[in-house]
C-alpha cells in the first residue's frame, strides 16, 4: 500500500463509495441480535446535529461516496431526516432507508419520497405476530406489514431484509410466501452476525447446519418458481463456511460508517476491539479520517497480516476476514479470522456450533436494554 493511505486494490479506487450514517442508536426496539454497542444508551447525548450531519453529507460527496444508507438505531427517531434526506438528494447520493418502520407514519412516507428517498430497506423478524413481537420486544408485526404494503403503495423498490436465526429460519417458506404476497422487489435473509447483542445470545441463536440446508433449499425453490419477480439472497453464515467473509470488501477500501457520536468508522462494529481510538467529525475533515487517520489505516491493504493469511493464495478474495471477530474470538484484531478452516484459532467456531447443538438447557434470551439485563425465554 502507498506511504499517503491511499487505497489501491479492489473496484473502490480509493473512494469510500458506501457511506452510512448511524443517525442515532435509539430505537423502540429491544432486538436480541442489535449489532449496536452493548454500551449504546451512553451516546444519546452525543449525536450530531443537522447542520453536522449535513457538512458531512458535503464532505463524503467530495471524497467520492455515492451510495447512502441512513440507519440506526432507528432514523426515523431523528426529526430531521426528511431534511437531510433532501440535502443527500441534492448532492447526488442513491439514497437508502435501513428502518425497523416504527414511525414511518403515512405523513413521513411521502415527505420522504418528496424529498427525493431513493429506498427503502424495511426489516421484519417472522412470519408470525407473536414470534416477531416477542423477538423485538414491542407489538410491531401488524404495523410493519402495513408498513411494508404503503412503502410498496408509495412505488418505493421494496426491499425486506429478514434477520436469520435458529428462532426463525424455519419460517423461510412462510416468509417468502408473505413477501410474494406484499410484492416484495428483494428479499435479504441476512444470517446474523454474531458481534455485540448477537454475541451475548449466540448459543441460542445459532442455527444448526441441517436448519442452514433446509432454508437454503426451499430458496431454490422459491427463486426456480419466482424468477425475475422477486430477488432473493440468502447468505450461508461465515460460522458454517470454511473461508472468512471478505468483511466489509477489506478494511477502509470502499465502506465508511459515521457513528452518532461523528466517529468516523470502518466498519459499524470496530468499537469492539480494544486500545483503538476513534476521530470525528468534530475534530477532523472527512478527508482526513478517511486517508489518514491511524484508525483506517491499521487494517488497510495487507502489509498487517500475519500467517496463515500473508502467503494464502486467497488473501486478495477474503482479506484474512473480519477483523472484529478475530478481535471478539481471539483477542487479537490481526490474527486470521476464526471462520477460516486454516486459521488456528478454527476450534473456537467449531465448538461455539457444537455447543449450540448440544442437548441442554436453553437459556432466556437477553434483549437490547441498557445494562441487557431484560430476558425472554428462548
Ligand atoms: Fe468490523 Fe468485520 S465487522 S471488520
């Protein structure tokens, strides 16, 4: 990699072409596999302010970004999200919506599409009211349905994006039933990720292999039937996969994430590995956080990584993984991921799957709550 950070492998060319802003960490929501900080109440004091967010909307142009996700947190807790909206709009973002869709009123909605909003992700947990209500912890299921039928109303693309987990997965049929008769344009089923909230609740989330297969298969089906009418992704989670996944298309290539607080991050997760520090906005050019700051650079190109990944022939498709978990499951944010079967810390994932397979007690669920300490029974 070039001495000035500059970025120069993948089709980014040094741009960080997705930029999402965490407007906020609030949310109505108590969702047992929240990706946000376990500690994500101590930053409500801390957001930005519109004029903040907006000098960051101008700057992430300049730098090149071109593909925006407003997300949380849930965005439509900040009043001022049609405004900035606009303000993305006029600068020339592709502008994306990543809500929960608690507070996207009929007013709201087309206050958005007047502003401009390109799309809309809308999240929803199963096919069941009660499932899905006890999951997030608030009786939302019918009022995302509606949702979801009034984003689709308003012509917005209608993208459902289904978190997946041993509590759900076995839902795929009914899901995609529901999504065919919404009219869904793209269905995600994203497999969790297990950082933060997921973390704490992984041995009773993880599905088993056998689950993976089962959903996987009707997928087939569904794409075989469905065709072009609805798109369908469903990714085997890196648990179950014998490579790592390419973590945010390598660190501080394409992907940049402001925080609420205005820290400029390479990935929404990285505040989970110790002894980094974190810029803002507030004290620092976007240009500068993302050429220079000592935090882009520390995982940049490959110069950091240590074997097995230095010499693996697949460090150009995977990057060695993702450096959060490796942090999370190792205790070293450089080493190999775990996911992968050559590192020598594989036994971990082997027998966080073993475990979660085993006949035992299960154990409650702890919800997103300041100090976590609100449980469900699993
Ligand atoms: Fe942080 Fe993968 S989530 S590098």
């Amino acid at each position: 990699m070039p001495k000035d950070g500059s970025v120069t492998s993948l089709d980014g060319l040094g741009k960080p072409m997705w930029l999402v802003l965490e407007l906020t960490y609030r949310c109505p929501l108590k969702c047992v596999w929240c990706n946000n900080p376990l500690d994500y109440d101590s930053y409500a004091s801390k957001e930005l302010s519109t004029e903040e967010w907006k000098q960051v909307l101008r700057e992430g142009r300049e730098l090149g970004a071109l593909q925006l996700g407003f997300s949380g947190g849930e965005p439509m807790l900040r009043d001022d999200l049609e405004e900035l909206v606009a303000e993305a709009e006029s600068l020339g973002y592709y502008t994306n919506l990543i809500t929960s869709g608690v507070g996207l009123t009929p007013e709201r909605l087309s206050a958005l599409k007047q502003a401009g909003l390109k799309q809309i992700q809308l999240s929803l947990q199963s096919a069941q009211r009660t499932l899905t209500d006890q999951l997030v912890g608030a009786r939302v299921h019918d009022l995302k349905l509606d949702t979801a039928r009034r984003i689709k109303a308003a012509g917005f693309p209608m993208v459902l994006n289904v978190p997946v987990f041993r509590q759900n997965i076995d839902q795929v049929e009914e899901i995609l039933a529901l999504a065919e008769e919404i009219g869904v344009d793209y269905l995600e089923f994203a497999n969790i990720q297990y950082y933060n909230w997921a973390l704490l609740n992984r041995e009773e989330l993880l599905p088993s292999r056998e689950q993976i297969d089962n959903a996987e298969a009707a997928v087939n089906r569904a794409r075989a039937r469905l065709g072009k009418r609805m798109t369908i992704y469903f990714v085997i989670p890196d648990y179950f996969e014998t490579r790592p996944k390419a973590c945010m298309n390598g660190w501080g290539s394409i992907h940049l994430t402001i925080a609420p607080d205005g820290a400029a991050l390479p990935c929404q997760e990285v505040r989970v590995i110790e002894g980094l520090e974190f810029p803002t906005v507030r004290e620092h050019s976007l240009q500068w956080l993302w050429h220079e700051s000592p935090l882009f650079m520390k995982f940049r190109g490959d110069e950091w990584m240590k074997e097995p990944c230095r010499t693996c022939d697949e460090k150009e498709k995977d990057y060695g993984g993702c450096r959060c978990q490796a942090f999370l499951l190792t205790g070293e944010a450089s080493n190999t991921d775990p996911a992968c079967a050559k590192s020598p810390d594989h036994h971990i994932i082997e027998s966080a799957i073993l475990g979660s397979r085993k006949p035992r007690e299960h154990k409650p669920l702890i919800m997103r709550t300041p100090g976590g300490t609100t449980v469900i029974p699993s």
